[in-house]
C-alpha cells in the first residue's frame, strides 16, 4: 500500500495559515488595483487562489512566490501600504516554517 500525501484539510495548522496568507495577498492585491500598479497586481493576481486552494505539496510553491516580492532594491512593501505588505509577509513566513515542521516530522 502506497502512502499518499495528506489533504490539506488533514493539516489544519497549515491550511489555517494557507488561508491567513490568502487574506492578506487579496489585501496586497486590492491595493496594487486601486492604485493602478499593474506590474504588482499582475505579480499578485494568482497568489490568493494558490495560497487558499493548492495543496500542501504545491503550497510551498505559492508562499515562496509571494516571499520573493520582498527584493533588497525592489520591494512590494515600497509601493504598496506598508502595513498590508509587512502582514502578508509575516503571514507567508509563518507558513513557511510550518511546512518545514511538518516535512521535517514526516522525514
């Protein structure tokens, strides 16, 4: 019997903060709207989607996607409010360091 990956409803901790993540790009992404940047809302625009539906596996994915807005010389949190940027990165750092708890559990 082969053992399959869990659901992402079998990981609640990490689903709860696929969702917090999700939020706080819909955020970031009503923001770079309302203000016209299409370069980010185009950046932003699959993020909530991935980080609210994708499953563990491709999770990581998503969040590290997001993280990579964060550059040294170009940053989203320099065009876009900075309270919003700093919570959806807060948000995709935490659920980074769940997914490497629970692979690192599962190895």
């Amino acid at each position: 019997m082969t053992s399959r990956p869990p659901g992402r409803h079998e990981l609640p901790e990490i689903d709860e903060a696929g969702l917090a993540a999700a939020r706080a790009a819909d955020r970031l992404l009503a923001a770079a709207r309302s203000i016209g940047d299409a370069r980010w809302e185009a950046y932003l625009a699959p993020l909530p989607d991935r980080l609210r539906d994708a499953p563990p596996a491709e999770l990581r994915a998503a969040a590290r996607r997001g993280r990579a807005a964060y550059g040294p010389k170009d940053s989203i949190a320099e065009v876009l409010p900075w309270d919003d940027a700093i919570a959806f990165r807060d948000a995709l750092d935490a659920l980074l360091r769940l997914l490497a708890r629970h692979e690192a559990a599962r190895s």
